[in-house]
C-alpha cells in the first residue's frame, strides 16, 4: 500500500503514544544500534539489541574520525563525554606531497577515536539505560507477517517478534539482503587499506595535527596523540578486489615490506613509522554501497551503513550512522503509522548521504595518481581541489539536528 501522499506530521507529545510501548528489534550493535536504540527510549519504546558476534569484540576494527556532525548527536544523547573520553582531537588536516611540500589544510576539529572505543562506550551507555542487548544473535531473515509486525529469525534457530525493525547490521547487512534480495551488493572502490598504532620517539610530540601525505605510491595519514601513540593509516590502490581472506594470509613482516616499498621514496617519517611497528598492521579492501532503491518497506528500515555505506576517504561513515539514528526516531515521534514514518525518514535523508558516499568517491580518485606527470597534474591542482573541498566539509560538518524541532512532512 503507498500511503506516500497520506502522511502528516504531528507534535511530539500527541504522537509520542502512539509509538510508545511498541517493541523495536534493532540487529547490529555498533555505532548505529545502540545509538538508535537510546533516542528510541525516549520516545517511549522497547528497543533490544541484537548482535550477530557471540561477545563484544571491542579490539575489532581500527580507529576513525568523529566530526562535529556526529558528536552533535552524541550531546544531544548527554553522553558526549563519556563516549569521547578516550579519544583525541584532531584540530586540523595537514596535507602534503611526497616531499613534505604543503597542499593545503582542512581547519575542521574532528576527534580520532579507536573504534573499539567507540562501540564499548555506546554499548555501556546503552546498557546503563536499561537497554537489553543479546549476544550470539546473527539474524539470518527477515519477514513481515502484517502491518504491525516484524519476525527476526536468527541462526541459533530462534525468533524475536516485534512492531518494527530496523537494520543497523553495516555494510553487509542481512538485514538488506532479506529484504531486497535483488539489492545491490556493496562496490569493491579499487583501495587496500591498512593501518596500526605504534610509538616512535623520534617523530615529535602531538600538535593536535593529522598529516596526510599524498605519496608516489599510495596515500599516508598518521597523528602522534598526548599518549605518545601514533595511528596511521595507508592507502593504495590495487584494482582487483582481493578474494576472501587473501589478505589475511598476508604476515605482518610481508605486509610491513611491502608498504616500506610503496613509501619509499616518500618523505619522513612515513617509513620510519611503518617500521617502528611492532603490533598487528590490519588490512581491508575498501567498499562502498551504490545507491539503493529504497531503504525501507512496511516495518522495516535500514539506517547507517546498511542503507549507504560510505568509503572512508571523507570520515563520515559513523558520524552520518548517528545522525540517521536521531533522524530516524524524530520521524518515528513526529510523523503517523510506523511505515511512513520510515517514507519520510528516507526522504530527508537521501540527498545528504548521497552527496557524502559521492563526495567520498571524488577524494579516493585524488590518492592514487599513477606516474609522475599525473602526479605532477595533480600537486598543481590539488590546492584548489582542497580549498573548494574545505566549503563542502563545512556544509557536512555543520550540519545538526535539532530535537525539538518538529519533523516537517510536506504533503
Ligand atoms: C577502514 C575504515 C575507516 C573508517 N573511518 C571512518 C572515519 O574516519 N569516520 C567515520 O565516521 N567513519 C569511518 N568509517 C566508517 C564507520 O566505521 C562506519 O560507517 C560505521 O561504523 C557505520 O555504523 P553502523 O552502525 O551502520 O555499522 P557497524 O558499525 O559496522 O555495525 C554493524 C553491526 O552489526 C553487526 N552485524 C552484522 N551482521 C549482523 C547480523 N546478520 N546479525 C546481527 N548483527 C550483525 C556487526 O557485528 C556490527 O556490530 C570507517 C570504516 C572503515 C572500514
């Protein structure tokens, strides 16, 4: 049923009954889930969390930058400082060519964060609340019995029922794939990435400043934080998407040599940090995902990386997750019936998220530049590439969502 031109907007207090009391199933519990999961409480509903790992893995992943879009959210939720006590600002973006001559900067404060830190602060923050998160819960389908229904089905060979459910399951979402099983699949991007942390006594102590290196062979980014650590990043481009786990295969002295050769003709101290480090380097094949038809149906809605995954290169991934999650519940409160609620969710959303995954795309074409003319070309121009990119990281940086303001549902 297309009840598109049928919706209206609505006060908060009037419509906060009638989602009140519902029950939400949220499958995912990393940046958006609980997230989600906390503004769904204030409006009056049951959310529990399932997530597919047996146990929380608060190692996993690497570390990510927060932007003032996000930690916008994450005030909004009174838990900024808790969440971001362990991360680290980063007050500007340096960049630089291959021998340290300077391209430009980006002014924009962000806050490095490992992203371990991240989900175990939002996952204690949401279990603080009252919150029931449930482990070991891989969902395997997804089915919508009535308007007011949905089934989660998982791979234990149990069940949740609930009014709505809503896909926080990343980029690889199950929950996607169940619903639309002709959806496109996330788009391998042509980029390896790796990073680490490591200490190193002889770069000199933190600035506040990430440096980004734009290479002869790939693309290096690190920060030296009050800690003393240093997180670094490294691009470069490969064009075939590495098969399941070959990466993995890789050891880290292989994997180490191998960038101290893509950097070698780059200046310090990129390969003396890459030498410097001792712990594990990790590696990934970067992906993003082409534009979806629709992010919802009936009782069921994608948010964060499940409905448009993002490649890294412009740092938004997690901060466009928790502003999809307040988006999302602002709709919920404001707007009559659970599924339009999700139509105009999407509405608002789309453009911005679209222009970020797009935006993101450009940048990844500026890292890679293959022999000396064109990256020559690409010195000259890229300054005013980077001025002109400053404008757009304002208007993505500035952007907020009051939660007050009532949703505006045009007719
Ligand atoms: C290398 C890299 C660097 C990045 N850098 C940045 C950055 O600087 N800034 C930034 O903002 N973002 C960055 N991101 C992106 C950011 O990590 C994601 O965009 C963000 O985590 C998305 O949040 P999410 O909640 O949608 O998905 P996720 O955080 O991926 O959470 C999904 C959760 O769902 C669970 N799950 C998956 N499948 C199932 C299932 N079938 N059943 C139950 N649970 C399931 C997963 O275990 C996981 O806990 C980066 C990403 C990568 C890969």
């Amino acid at each position: 049923m297309n009840r598109q031109n049928n919706r209206s907007a609505k006060q908060t207090a009037s419509n906060q009954s009638e989602v009140s009391d519902q029950k939400a199933l949220l499958i995912g519990c990393g940046v958006a889930g609980p997230v989600l999961a906390m503004f769904l409480q204030r409006i009056g509903v049951k959310p529990v969390i399932f997530e597919g790992k047996p146990e929380p893995r608060d190692d996993a992943g690497f570390f990510l930058n927060l932007a003032a879009n996000g930690t916008d959210v994450l005030e909004t939720l009174g838990i900024e400082e808790q969440v971001l006590e362990h991360g680290h600002r980063s007050e500007k973006l340096v960049f630089q060519n291959h021998v340290n001559k300077r391209l430009g900067e980006n002014q924009q404060e962000t806050v490095l964060i490992k992203r371990g830190h991240l989900t175990k602060a939002l996952r204690e923050e949401a279990l603080e609340r009252g919150i029931t998160i449930e482990f070991g819960k891989r969902l395997t389908d997804v089915e919508i019995p009535h308007e007011d229904m949905a089934i989660a089905y998982f791979d234990d060979g149990t069940e949740a029922h609930g009014n709505f459910l809503v896909g926080c399951d990343g980029i690889h979402s199950q929950t996607r794939k169940s619903l639309f099983p002709g959806a496109p699949e996330p788009e391998y991007t042509g980029i390896i990435d790796s990073g680490a942390f490591t200490r190193n006594e002889s770069v000199p102590p933190s600035d506040g400043i990430m440096r980004m290196t734009f290479g002869v062979n790939g693309f290096f980014g690190y920060q030296k934080v009050p800690t003393g650590e240093i997180y670094w990043f490294e691009n470069h481009e490969r064009s075939q998407a590495p098969r399941r786990r070959e990466l993995d295969e890789i050891s880290r002295s292989q994997w180490k040599d191998k960038l101290l050769g893509l950097h070698e003709r780059d200046h310090e101290p990129i390969t003396e940090i890459i030498r410097s480090t001792d712990g594990d380097i990790r590696k990934w094949p970067v992906y993003d995902l082409p534009s979806l038809s629709t992010w919802h149906q009936d009782t069921v809605c994608l948010i964060g990386d499940a409905a448009h995954a993002t490649s890294p290169h412009v740092g938004q991934g997690a901060s466009l997750a928790m502003e999809d999650a307040i988006v999302l519940v602002k709709c919920l409160r404001d707007v009559e019936g659970v599924s339009d609620a999700f139509t105009a969710f999407e509405e608002l959303r789309r453009e911005r998220v679209e222009a970020i995954v797009e935006m993101s795309r450009e940048t990844r074409n500026q890292k890679a530049p293959s022999n000396m003319i064109t990256r020559k070309f690409r010195d000259l121009v890229l300054p005013f590439f980077l001025k002109q990119g400053v404008e757009r990281f304002e208007q993505i940086y500035s952007y907020r969502v009051g939660w007050d303001e009532p949703i505006e549902v045009v007719e």
